[in-house]
C-alpha cells in the first residue's frame, strides 16, 4: 500500500474518531476503567488526533518531508498511560516506514487505545498482520519506549544493545508578563489543567514577570471548579495541602489549586510553582538549566497561550524526530 492510499485510510480514521468522540456510553466506559480519563478530557485527546494528526493536507505537507521506503524492520513501541492515546504519535509514525509493530499498551489507557487500533485496522486490513499486541518486548531493531524516570532506568537497561529512543518524565512551563490579555490568560488554564496536569506539555512552573497579579490566575481558572467533585484529583490536592500546612510553607489556594513560590520546574497535581522575573534573560538561563526536563514553553514569543496540549505532526516528544528515527 502507497503512502497516498495510507493517507486516505487516516482521512476515513479522522472521520470515524469524530464520531467515536461524540459517543456517551463508550466515554463513560473509558472514564470507568480510568477515572483519570474524564469524558471531557477523552473527548479532547480523541478529537485533537483527529484533527492535528489525520488531516489529509496536514499528513500530506508531513509527509513531504521525509524520503523513505517502507522497511522489513520491526519497532517496539512501549506506551505511556499518563494521557488517553498519549502514544498515537508513536504508531503514526511507524506506520508508514515499518512493516512490523510490536506495541505494549499500557493498562491505564489500553481501553481506548485498543478501540482506535480495531477501527484502524477495519479501514486498513494490511494492517491487522503488522501490529502486534505483546506483553514484552523483544526481538525488535528499534525501540520507542516512554515511561517515568523510574521506568528510564530498566529501559536504559534493557534496551541498551537496540536502536532507541527512551523517554522518561518532562514538564512545561509558561512565561507570563503584565501585557498579558484576559483571553491569553484564559487559554493558559487549559495548558495548566487539561488532563488534571498529568502531561509532559502541561504547564506545572510559572515564570511571572514582577507586577503581574494572581488573583488573574485563580478568576480564570473557576471554569475548572469541577474538578472539587474528582475524588483522586481532590485526594491529591488534601494531600499536597496538608504538607504545605504542616510545614509552614507560604501558599495560595482557592480550594482545587494552589500557588507555591518555588523555583522547582515540576510540581505535584493540584499545585503550581510560581517565580518572578526581572528580565526575559532570567527567564532563558531557567530555560538552558532545565533544558532536558522541559517538554515546551508557552507565552509571547514562544508556543502561543492555549494550544500546549494541542501538538502538531512536527511536535516530537522531547524534540527527536520519531519519522527521522525510524527511517534512518
């Protein structure tokens, strides 16, 4: 099958994930087997794939920069289950430069994503003898393997003699200044609480130029009072606050999320680091220093307000080409 033929394919897949978006029961069924996969958070990763990644002119100008044949090697991919179809990416990018896919889904996401692989492999019937569900992972020329720091190391280890690449915990950031437009600001709650916080490209430090006010922060972020009736989400925050208190650490809340000064990069679910700046130049040393623990930066003059949990095809994770990888 041609590249032009596989891209007709996703363009059916884009079309059949839209309405897979729009159904309830499934929905609920994914937040049941996940209550970390909320329907309104499910719904936002399946229609941002549908849309970003399966576009028929988006995959076409993708595409157009890469020169490859389709090769007899096999790929292991090991997937994250921080975010639903948080590795689609991955298996996007195989698809269309290995014949075989050995693929480890994870168990936190292993629901949807295996929908969206039986969906896609009606549409595509060649591809039902490439992808293969395993348990391990082994006997593969290339390795893609995304997990925790923890996780790094055992893949480090047992994926040393492969090709890999091997992704462990990153986080983003955002750059806030006094210029700053009620809009702008609204869009930056959605890079802070989509998926409760749980992915490398939310938003967990604020750099804050001096005279900028929070309470800007806590107005805006009442859309996102709902998440007071998630229990884990909750549990996290009672937690986190606790130790704030016990510890006499100076913090504010509005009772679903906290503001703590630290310089820290990552912060824990319900609480955000905050730090002021001077100039911008405090702000890029930050940005050198942490350069391997930050996934992207959002503000003026970088990726714009609202669209860190909105990647295109040219987004690799941790900036390693996937495609480039893959074909060489």
């Amino acid at each position: 099958m041609n590249r032009i033929e596989k891209i007709k394919n996703l363009s059916s897949l884009k079309t059949e994930l839209i309405k897979l978006s729009q159904d309830e029961d499934f929905l609920d069924r994914i937040e049941s087997s996940n209550p970390w996969f909320i329907k309104e958070f499910s719904k936002n990763s399946i229609l941002n794939i549908a849309n970003e990644y399966l576009d028929e002119d988006k995959l076409t100008q993708w595409l157009s920069k890469y020169h490859f044949k389709i090769s007899n090697e096999t790929v292991g991919i090991i997937l994250a289950g921080n975010l639903p179809l948080v590795g689609f990416h991955d298996i996007l990018c195989a698809y269309f430069t290995t014949q075989n896919i050995h693929l480890k889904l994870s168990s936190k996401d292993s629901l949807l994503t295996q929908k969206v692989l039986d969906v896609w492999m009606e549409i595509d019937c060649e591809l039902k003898s490439r992808i293969h569900l395993v348990d391990r992972i082994i006997n593969c020329d290339k390795i893609i393997a995304t997990g925790s720091n923890n996780s790094y190391k055992y893949f480090e280890y047992y994926f040393k003699k492969y090709k890999h690449i091997l992704r462990k915990n990153r986080t983003s950031m955002a750059v806030l200044t006094n210029d700053m437009s009620d809009e702008e600001i609204d869009k930056l709650i959605d890079d802070i609480f989509l998926y409760f916080g749980l992915g490398c490209r939310n938003v967990s430090k604020l750099w804050i130029e001096k005279g900028f006010e929070l309470k800007r922060i806590f107005e805006a972020s009442e859309r996102y009072h709902f998440l007071f009736n998630h229990v884990k989400y909750m549990n996290n925050y009672d937690y986190q606050r606790t130790l704030l208190l016990l510890n006499k650490i100076p913090h504010l809340s509005n009772n679903f999320l906290m503001l703590r000064e630290e310089k820290s990069l990552f912060s824990p679910i319900s609480v955000l680091h905050y730090e002021y700046f001077d100039t911008i130049e405090d702000v890029h040393k930050d940005m050198e220093i942490n350069q391997e623990n930050i996934q992207c930066v959002i503000g003026h003059n970088f990726i714009p307000f609202g669209q860190a949990q909105v990647p295109g095809l040219l987004d690799y994770a941790d900036g390693v080409d996937t495609m480039q990888f893959l074909i060489s």
